[in-house]
C-alpha cells in the first residue's frame, strides 16, 4: 500500500464541512434542516460547496440542470479525459439530516483534497459532482440531475417542471445563479463511486461497518383508489357492504403477504386517507399509495401482478371500483462487478467488517450506471433512520467509510 | 275502526311542512341542508316549528336544555297528567336530507292536527317534543335533549358542553333564545312513539313498508391508536417492520372476520389516518375509529373482547404499542313490546307490509324508553341513504307511515 503512506485522508475536515453544511438551512424548532433543491437555503448551500472546491484550486463547472463539478486535472488531460467520479447531492428533504447526500459529496471532496495535500497529481482526472434534485420534494422526478445527466430526461422537460408551489424549475434555477452553461452528460466519467449512509438498519443490526452495494432495487410506485358505497354504519348489514376502508385494508394486509412469499420483495403502504373520514359512516372512498421493492425485475413484475390479481378478485368480491395509477417506475440497476470486488478488496484490507448488499433506497448513481461502470459503498444508520433530524452515523464511521473511497479511488488510478 | 272514520291524517300539509322546514338551511352550492342544533339556521327551524304548534292552539313548553314540547290537552288535564308523547328531532348533521328527524316530529304534529280537525279532544293529553342536539355535530353527546330528559346526563354538564367551534352549548341557547324555564324530565310520557325513517337497506331490499321497531343496537365506539417505528420503505427488511398502517390494516380486516363470525355484530372503520403519511416511509403512527353493534350486549361484549385479544396478539407480534380510548357506549335497549305489538296489529290492519326489526342507528327513543314504555315506527330509505342530501322516502309510504302513528296513537288513546 504504497500510496496510503503518501494520501492521508483530512477526517477532522471531513466532519467539519459535513456540520458546516448542516447548518446551512437548519430549523431550530422542528429540528434537522431543510434544503429543498433550488431554494435560497440550497444556494446557500451550494455556495459554500462550491467555495471549498476553489479552495482546493478545482475546474468547477455547472452544467444546464445545475449539477455542479469540481475536478481536479491530472498531468494529461487537456478537458477530454474521462474523469473519474465521486458524488451525490447536496439538497434535502424537509427537516432532514446533516448526511444523506452530502457525505458522499464531501468525502469526494476529502479524497482530492488528501491528493492535494499530498502533492500528488492523479494519473486520471478526478472529479467530485454535486446532482441536482436527487430528492425529488418540489420537483419530480426524483434523482433529476442525474438522470439528465445521463440522459434519460431531456433538459427540457426538466426545466419546464412545476414544482408543488407553482414554481418553474427553470426560473428557479436561474434566480439562484446555478442555471450553467455546460451541455449535461458532457462530463462522462470513467467510472462512479458513490459513498452514501445505507438509510436502513441492516449493516448496524449487523455490526457491520461498511456495505459494498452490488445492486440497487427496483422500485414501483402507484397509486390505488378503491371507490364503494358511503352507508350509515349502524344500519347497513355486513352482505350490503360495498367499504372502500375494508377493502384498502384489506389490500395492505394481502401486500404483506405478497412481500413475505415472494421473500426479497418489500411492499410499503405509506400514505392511507379514507372519505368521509366520519366514525358512522362506511367509507366511500379509500386512496392509498402502494411501494414495491425488489432487487430481481422478474420478482418485482411477480409482485406487481399478484396485487393486481387480489385487487381484481377483491374488486369483484366486494362489489367496489378499483384504479390504479402508476407513480414512478426503475428497474433494478446491478452496480459494476470489478468497482464491487475493489471496495470489497478494500474493506477487507483495512479489517473493516463488510458485506455485499442491495440499495433500497434510490441514489443518483443508478442514473450514473447508464453511462459508467459504478458502485456504491455503504456505512452505518443508526437505527436505520434517515429523511429525519435523528439521522446519525458515528463521526469513526464516516472517517472510515471515507478511508475507504480514498483507497478505492488510489487504486483504481494506480496511485496507490 | 270507529275513529278511522272520524280523524283524518292531511298528508298533503305533513308533505308541505317537511318540505317548508326543509328548506331552512338549505345549501344550494352542496346541497341538502345544514341546520346544526343552536346555529343561527336551527333557531329559524325551531320557530317555524313553534309557529305551526301554535297554530294548532297547542300548549308550547321549552325547557332548560332546549327541548320544545307542544300539547294537546285532554278535558281531564289540570296540567299533572302523563301525556302520550309523540317525537324526534328537527337538528341536522351537514348537508342532510330532509327527512332524519323532522318526520317524526311533524308526523306528530300531522297526528294532533287530525285530533283538531276532527273536532275530537283525546282521553289523554298528546305531546309531540322536539329533542335538542340530538346529531351531536358541535356538541357532544348525541341524543343529547333527551338524554337530559331522561335523567342520564346533568343539565348542568350538558350546558357546559363545549362545541367543536369553542362555543358553549348554554350560551347559544340563550343566544337563539331557547333557554326555556321548564325543568327537564317534568314531562314524563305515558308512552313514547317515535316515527323515523329507517336511514338503512332491509326494508327497501325486502320491499316492506312499515318496520316495527322492537330494539335498538348496542353501540361500543373507541379510538384506536397504533404506535410503531417510521423507516424507509426501501431498506427496511419485512422482518425488522415496527409497521403502523399494516397493524391497523390488519385489525380492519380482522373486525370484518369478527362481524361475520358473529353474524349479528356490525363493524366499521370510518376513519383512519396514516404518519407521516409518505409515500417511501413506513408508517409510524396509525389512528382510526371502531364502530361496533349488536342488538345483544353479551355479543357485543363478546366482539369488544375479540378484538381486545386481537390487538394483544398483534402488537406483541409486530412488535407495536396500541391505545384504545372508548369514545361512546350505549347498551342495547329493548323496546316496549306492548307498543310493538299495537304498531304490527295496526300495519296488519292498514294491510301493509311490515317486519320486525332491530335500529342500527341511535334515536332519542332509546333515551325516552329509560323513563317510559317507547318503542319506534320505521319506514323505507332509498338505498339506505342518510346524512345525504339524497336521503329519500317516496312521498306515499311518509304518508303511509303517519297513518300508522296516527291509528297507533288514537288505539293507545281509546279513540279507535
């Protein structure tokens, strides 16, 4: 390990611009903070970011959807070198934590900057790419700066998205200052590496230090309305039922069942609202979202039509209407096998506990997957509470899942 | 049936006043009408009714809760006699029909007006009342003018309610002027009859007329509160779930299993309420109402324990904390069956068709029955609809049904 004698990575500057940052936006009251993409908050935000790139002398470009990147040039590259990259986001959801998102941008940051401190020239350009939008609160969709970035959403359509104020993201982009210049996907990295918190509990039930995430789930969101017959409660004898409340209930209580048999399949019923809404009264109407997750596309289109079997046969059952409406739509992404055995490799050479993994949760680098071998790493959450002032990982954790982007990142540009 | 010669129900001016008194508070925007017990709307209500006992040169009495009372006396009358009362309502939930409640009030009026038109003075005195509040909108308990009459809620408890809008109830009956001086309970009934329509399915689906109301459900209402953890919809392994919305969705359907298997309870989630209630978060809060009835207490007490043991078993099982709060709890009450009999004798007679059968919903009636022999007459509701703007009874069978009142009521009175 010839190098890691030279890159020392900065750990106490690492948590200190991740608390930097978490205050920017931060709500004394609820607690967290909030930094809804394309706001004054997350100017706020992404000027801070982008003045601890020039400190470090990057070539800091913004690009027409306002992702932001800072890269560090190696020797050879005269702009067509194909980076690689590090990044994440730096917008959050409504009272948020201090690390989703941010960790992974400024850990990339650490990586240079432990290049810089250590005089040493990368063989390969690095970059470090904050995307725009990831969490998807004002705009949708979700995940937008990467997925521009990659292609799968014309610029266009993105600008011209209405945010849930009335907002247009185009407007808001340029009233900020971050509406670049760049052409989006002209930086096409060599490869991606992404350092998140995991936002679930299976690496600390698992005293498990770091996750190499081979793959990221499949997710499929819609939403069902169930429409029957609003009836006095006291009066209308089970058989006359047509209750949109039972039937809904029903539904999520057959999801579960769904999700066990099938074994990798989650299925969360999140959002529920019954009309009227009134104690005697049978319910008229029940609308309820449906979350699907699984890590196979054949599993996951299983689960699909199961539900879509039950809510037939329910329908008729019960003698209720049901519609349902797509909401979003990804199919799995399995990460790049050789960047999984690196990290792994890593994590192994360090003594650090590990295991291979699938992300629940999306993350721009299943955007960045289209165009670039990636992968990810995870590190610990805390009671795997994430979207969440109580998120948390141990300040060790972080400095040592960010020791091992470093090393991976030597390694593959030969410097280690 | 010497007297069926003599008194002669108007059905055309009973038609003619439910539609006149329908008309106050009505909503053109959402239809129906809204005349909520003490609001502006209900005092108009209130007079017109006042107005016609006064036409009808009937004794008007309001008492202390509110409750207004018109009598005919008979000639044998000092003021001390138990009056054979007739009654219901003329308070509304929001938009609601035209029939809940009024019907039995000015069917009583139709009944007296028969009495005058035929020149006939009653061997008893004739009381036909108007209960305050008996929706319970804004002030809580329902049913609650007669409740007070009937000894079973303090007259100073029930002033003191404090309505949903901060009002208090003994306030605004002085404000609309119907703090009355008469104590409440000093008219106890002979007998009560209460004509209702039947505000469910079973006599339009077995093509009946006249329902002979024998009893009254039991009713058990309580709050349930479901308590888990909030995590990400994505990370979080089924088996590691603390998850609210699947628990309540879970006793949703178990309460149906509960009704069926008992085949006489009815059960019903009327409302439910998700948190965070997001799409990606599993819920960690859910919130909903549990109505249960049973015309037999023992099954009642029966389905409230079922349920008791089924909320142990779950939370103990998914690992969730669950609050139950009882919000209402009648016993069933079982009516007059000398009355009963008299009502099926005469619809025989009428040669209408008729059946036995239990109220679902609660009625001033079932207050009335703890101080005197009571028992209720219902007719058809199309589609079972009430609390509906589309709340309906076909104009023949509210005549049909006040001619039963009216031969009931003059057999009681030894004038048929």
């Amino acid at each position: 390990m010839k190098a890691s004698t030279q890159l020392q990575l900065n750990g106490p500057l690492l948590l200190q611009q991740i608390q930097a940052l978490g205050q920017v936006g931060v709500d004394a009251e609820q607690g967290g903070r909030t930094r809804i993409a394309l706001t004054d908050a997350e100017k706020a935000g992404r000027d801070l970011l982008v003045g601890w790139m020039r400190e470090l002398d990057l070539d800091v470009q913004v690009d027409r959807i306002g992702n932001i990147f800072g890269t560090l040039r190696s020797a050879s590259d005269s702009g067509e070198q194909r980076p690689l990259m590090m990044g994440s986001h730096i917008d959050t959801v409504t009272n948020a934590g201090a690390l989703d998102g941010c960790y992974g941008v400024l850990a990339g940051l650490a990586v240079i900057r432990a290049f810089r401190d250590a005089g040493v020239r990368p063989q390969r350009s690095i970059t470090v790419g904050a995307f725009t939008n990831e969490e998807g609160v004002r705009y949708q969709p979700d995940m937008m700066g990467s997925l521009v970035h990659a292609g799968g959403l014309a610029l266009d359509e993105a600008l011209n998205s209405i945010g849930t104020d009335g907002t247009r993201l185009g407007d808001e982009l340029q009233r900020i200052g971050y509406a670049g210049s760049l052409e989006p996907g002209a930086i096409v990295p060599h490869e991606y590496i992404e350092l998140h918190i995991e936002q679930g509990p299976i690496l600390e039930a698992e005293h498990t230090l770091i996750g190499v995430v081979e793959n990221l789930q499949g997710i499929s969101w819609q939403q069902v309305e169930v429409k029957g017959n609003a009836n006095h409660a006291g009066t209308t004898p089970t058989r006359l039922r047509h209750d949109a409340g039972f039937v809904a209930s029903a539904i999520v209580a057959q999801l579960r069942t769904i999700a066990v048999e099938a074994g990798s399949t989650l299925a969360t019923v999140g959002c529920m609202k019954f009309e009227p809404d009134v104690i005697n009264v049978i319910p008229r109407k029940a609308t309820f979202t449906v979350d699907l997750r699984d890590p196979d596309e054949a599993r996951l289109v299983s689960a699909e039509q199961r539900l879509r079997r039950y809510l037939d046969e329910i329908a008729e059952r019960e003698g209720v209407s049901i519609r349902t409406e797509p909401l979003v739509r990804f199919q799995p992404v399995i990460f790049n096998a050789e960047l999984a055995d690196e990290i792994e490799a890593s994590a192994r050479r360090f003594g650090f506990s590990h295991r291979r993994m699938t992300s629940g949760a999306g993350h721009d680098a299943q955007m960045i997957a289209r165009i670039a071998p990636a992968a990810m790493i995870f590190v610990p959450s805390r009671g795997g509470i994430s979207h969440n002032p109580r998120e948390h990982t141990d300040d060790e954790q972080l400095i040592q899942g960010a020791e091992v982007l470093l090393d991976v990142v030597s390694r593959r540009l030969g410097a280690s």
